[in-house]
C-alpha cells in the first residue's frame, strides 16, 4: 500500500525511472478547488473529486510472467526535455471536418490536437507500452448451479470463474454438471466417457495450476480418475495430470499427453497411497514452464510435498485450464460423483499478452474547448508538452490486475484507496455480477452530487462496473463533471452507459451498427466506446479506446462482468473493435469527453 504526495511524484519524474508498472505515476488532485474547501459537495459540483496524491515506483510481484499489468517508457533524460522545447508563439489552425478540429504546431510539428466542443486533448508525450498478462484467480465455486430460474435450454453448468473467465463444459449431457455452495459436480453415469470443463481462454502457455477434488465411492470392476489440464485445445489435444482411483484404494499420479484422441502416458504410474477411503479430498499441481512440466499431488489434508514428477514434453505449446473426471470402461459402481472444491491458477502468461504503444497522452481541459485559442489555453498546452504527470490512460492502467494501491492524502476521500486493481462486483447465489458499483464505492466514499447525497454500498467496495470505472477516471481523476443519475443538459457525465450515449458531454463522433473501417478511421486515444451487446436497443457497456495494438487492432479497456473487473484483454471476448467479436459486431456509439 503506497501513500503518496506531490513531493514524491516530482521526485519520481526526476529520477526518470526507465519502466514504471502501471504508470507508478498516481494522480495528481482532479478538482483541487474542490478539494481546497474540503466538501464533497463542492467536489460533486466540480464534478471530480479528490487528491490521489502520487506514487513512486512501485514493483509487483515477480511470477512466471513478471508484473500482471504494466505501463513502461523510456527514461526521460536531458535530451528528452530540450526536444520538447517549443517555438514562440504557437501556431494553431482549424482543420475542416465533423467534428472540427484545432491543431497547434510548433515550428511545423504537432504538439497539440483539440476537438471542437470536448475537453479531451492529444498531446505527444513519451512513447508508452500498456499490457497485461494472464491474472491469478482461485474458484471456490461459492454459488449454486443450474439457476432453477433460467429455463434456457442450455443454462450455464459451472458459470463462471472469479477473475477466470467462463466454464465450459463437455461431456454426455449437460446434466452431468452442476455447483452446489463449494462444490462443483460432475456426475459419471456413465464409464469409458470423459466430462470436462475448461475456461474459455485459450491463449495460456506456462502455468501454475492446482485443484482440489473427491470422488464420491472406491470404484469397483474398475477405477476412476480427475485430471487437470493445461495445454488443452480440445477433447483429443491436451496435456493432463492425472490422478487414478483404483478399485483397491490405491491413488496413482500419471502425466498424460492426448494427441489426435490418442492418450499416451509421459510418466509411469507412480503410487502415492494405499486404502484410501471414499470422499477423501487429493490436490493436484502442476507447473509448466517451457517444456518443463513438474506434477506433485497429495492428501488435501495432508502437508504439501515436493514435486514427485518432473519431465519435458513440447506438444501443446498453449491452451486452456481445467478439469476432466472419468469412469474407466468395465467400472461398476456407477452413477459415481466427483466433487471439486477448489481450482486456482497461482500464476500463468499468454502466448502473447496484448500491448499497446503509442506517444499520444489524453488530457484534459476545464471546459469544453470552444474552438477559440487564446493566450491562457496556449500557456495550458504548453505545460503539457513533455509532462510524464498522469493522463486518462496512465489513471485507465491504475486498476487492471496487479496495479498498486494508492491512498488518497486529502479531500473526501482522505485515507481511502484511489487507485488500486478494482474488481467489477460481489457476485450473487448463482455466480452472476450485480451492475451498480460506481466510483464513490470503490473508495467507500458517500458522495454528495448536485441533486443530493448518495451512500457508498459497503459490498461494493473496491469494486467498478463498466460506468463506474469510466466515471472514477474521467470525473474523479480528471475532473470532468459527473451527475448522480443522468443530466438533460449534457454538462455532466451521466451515471449509466445508455444515458451517456445519449447525454454525455462532449461529441458524438459516429452512432453504428459495427465498427467499420471509417469508424476506427475516426477513433483517438480516450475516445468512449458503448455497445449494445443484447440488440435491444439499450446500449450496456462502455469501454476506453486505448490505441492501436501490436497486431494492428483498435483495443480498448473496460470493466467486464466475466473478468471481473478492468481488463484490456482477452478473456471471455477479445478487447477490439476490428477482432470480429462482440465487440467488433455490437459497437453503438462512439464519443469524445
């Protein structure tokens, strides 16, 4: 935990840090007027709120993969600072086009770019790579499995992982699954037929990974087995840790590797226990690195050993997590249930986490810029040019997994988290995610707006919804002006995605049906994106347009149900506009602040 002051951050800057994760740059006051009388009302009627003080370089957990999520640039040397000197005065030219723009040039480069009637403005600042790797999550399956309320005919068996994504689940029939309160089920009625669930997220290469689970009888006429598995594409091409239960009692540990539907045992069979009766817990870990697989498994209740296999094997390089329960052919004892009541990734990378880089930083202005450049914006413009103090992205990047929490020092929010990975919400009975947690509740902060005082939820804490978080970074951090419900007059930022499509403050760049080229043609950094992923006509999500990524996509960062919070990434849905996804499919307005 980080508390911080303008001192600190100054300092940080003429250190010139060569990689700064997550920014390390914390917020500097977004309404400091606000904050100067100390009222939360006044801040509500800023329209921002709060001294995030500022952070100095703060390191994160070191794993497979190093720092979760990352912001990095270049030191910021002498060289740095002479290049950002500007010619006197400035030159700025109207540029035709809907919306109109101003850009500002300075001996013939382009040091600022304005939109006629919003408050956000590019500037050149040091190049920045923004990116963000597979998180850790556990799954103590806390929720209850089918809804008896969804009649759907295909309901969702396991639902979906905290922070993990979603499950999926294969096997004979959909019945076969279902979770009671810490207890995910798999029911083998049938032998010589394999269930499995997995997590949608295919992209995971080294991994460490461990599951706890029971079966519910010592099988007789022949044994059952769980496996985890990584590296799984599919049914027939997967790699698997697997655990036999065998008719006498005895528990074997095998690695397996499935090849075109083909199993193949890496390893022996090795014995660990003798007798073991019937609804014993045993763990499974398994860590990969490269083509290093180490396996050790054990009585859940029992002292974690060391590893007990360790061997190599290339074949499926990346793919999804899970589980397999299986009752081999000629097993008697059937129906045989098999109950899972843990399942983590302690640690995990993607094949090729996605980044984002660029030199564009969003800032932004106290008013809406009228088209009209006047001596006090210019003096503005050029206290920008060349600052590494925090913008909307480097604010953006402070709560995706990993960031580091930051204490505000002053303000309504004194001694409260403002920065700091955020989570989407608590999740109910059934695993689903409540929409509701906005800004003020993250911090735990009741917040007084214009039309009135509103209580922070305490289950809402540390948590964003999708308008949430776009609120925390444009109204509290960067101060533009928030309203509790929506606003008629379009001043403030409203508190629902379907209302700031409508009535956001601002330029409406483009209403869509999908993200065609002239579309992302159109996008800048910090641009609002919000779609309407049901079709209803109700737009229901909206992200933050971060830039063009390494493979060339327009990627974004929004709060997700299925992440569980802030994400840049891929999990359950791909982050672009042009990656053919929902996202691609469902775009419905795109707006600028």
């Amino acid at each position: 935990m980080i508390h911080t002051s303008r001192r600190t951050l100054l300092s940080a800057i003429a250190a010139a840090s060569a990689a700064v994760p997550l920014s390390a740059l914390a917020s500097a006051p977004a309404a400091r007027a606000a904050e100067a009388a100390g009222s939360a009302e006044a801040a509500g009627s800023a329209g921002a709120a709060g001294s995030a003080g500022s952070a100095a370089t703060a390191a994160l957990p070191a794993g497979l993969a190093g720092p979760t999520s990352s912001v990095t640039m270049a030191p910021l040397d002498a060289s740095w600072f002479t290049h950002t000197t500007l010619a006197s005065p400035l030159t700025a030219t109207v540029r035709p086009g809907t919306p109109a723009r101003t850009e500002v040039t300075s001996a013939g480069r382009l040091v600022a770019r304005l939109t006629h009637g919003a408050r956000t403005v590019i500037v050149p600042g040091p190049r920045r790579t923004f990116t963000e790797n597979k998180q850790p999550f556990a799954d103590d399956f806390d929720r209850t499995l089918p809804n008896p309320a969804d009649t759907s005919e295909n309901p969702p068996r396991w639902g979906n992982s905290p922070g993990g994504g979603t499950w999926d689940t294969e096997g004979p029939a959909g019945a076969d699954f279902a979770v009671r309160p810490h207890r995910a089920l798999i029911t083998l009625g049938t032998d010589g037929a394999s269930r499995y669930a997995t997590l949608k997220d295919d992209e995971i290469t080294d991994v460490e990974i461990e599951a706890v689970a029971s079966f519910d009888k010592v099988p007789t006429g022949d044994a059952c087995s769980y496996a985890v598995l990584f590296g799984y594409t599919s049914a027939d091409d997967h790699l698997r840790a697997r655990l036999s239960f065998l008719t006498t009692g005895a528990v074997e540990l095998r690695v397996d590797r499935v090849s075109g539907g083909s199993a193949v045992s890496i390893t022996p069979a090795l014995t660990l226990a003798q007798g073991v009766p019937a609804g014993t817990p045993w763990a499974i870990r398994v860590l990969r690195e490269g083509p290093r697989i180490r396996v050790k498994a054990w009585r859940a209740s029992a002292s974690v050993p060391d590893w007990q296999v360790d061997t190599t094997e290339t074949a499926s390089p990346k793919g999804r997590v899970g589980l397999r329960a299986y009752a081999n052919k000629g097993c008697t004892s059937l129906p045989v249930t098999f109950c899972a009541t843990g399942f983590r990734v302690v640690d995990a990378v993607w094949a090729a986490p996605p980044s984002v880089t660029h030199g564009d930083w969003v800032r932004v202005l106290p008013e809406p810029f009228d088209g009209t450049w006047t001596p006090a914006l210019e003096q503005t413009v050029r206290g920008w040019i060349g600052s590494p103090a925090p913008d909307v992205l480097a604010h953006a990047a402070m709560f995706l997994p990993g960031a580091p929490e930051v204490i505000c020092g002053a303000g309504p929010a004194a001694g409260r988290k403002v920065l700091g990975k955020a989570w989407y919400s608590p999740a109910d009975a059934y695993g689903e995610r409540r929409i509701g947690a906005d800004f003020h509740e993250y911090m735990g902060v009741d917040w007084t707006f214009p039309t009135g005082k509103v209580k922070a939820e305490e289950p809402f804490l540390d948590s964003l919804d999708c308008s949430g978080y776009t609120r925390m970074v444009y109204g509290y951090h960067m101060g533009v002006p928030v309203a509790e419900l929506h606003d008629t007059s379009a001043a403030r930022l409203p508190r629902t995605s379907d209302q700031m499509a409508r009535r956001a403050p601002g330029v409406r760049l483009a209403r869509t049906t999908g993200a065609t080229p002239e579309v992302i043609a159109l996008l800048q950094p910090g641009d609002l994106l919000l779609w309407d992923t049901d079709d209803d006509g109700e737009v229901d999500h909206v992200g933050i347009h971060l830039g063009t990524d390494a493979l060339g996509k327009a990627r974004f960062v929004s709060s997700r149900k299925t992440v569980n919070g802030p994400t840049m990434a891929d999990v359950a849905g791909a982050s672009l506009l042009d990656g053919g996804g929902t996202y691609d499919k469902k775009l419905h307005t795109v707006h600028r602040l």
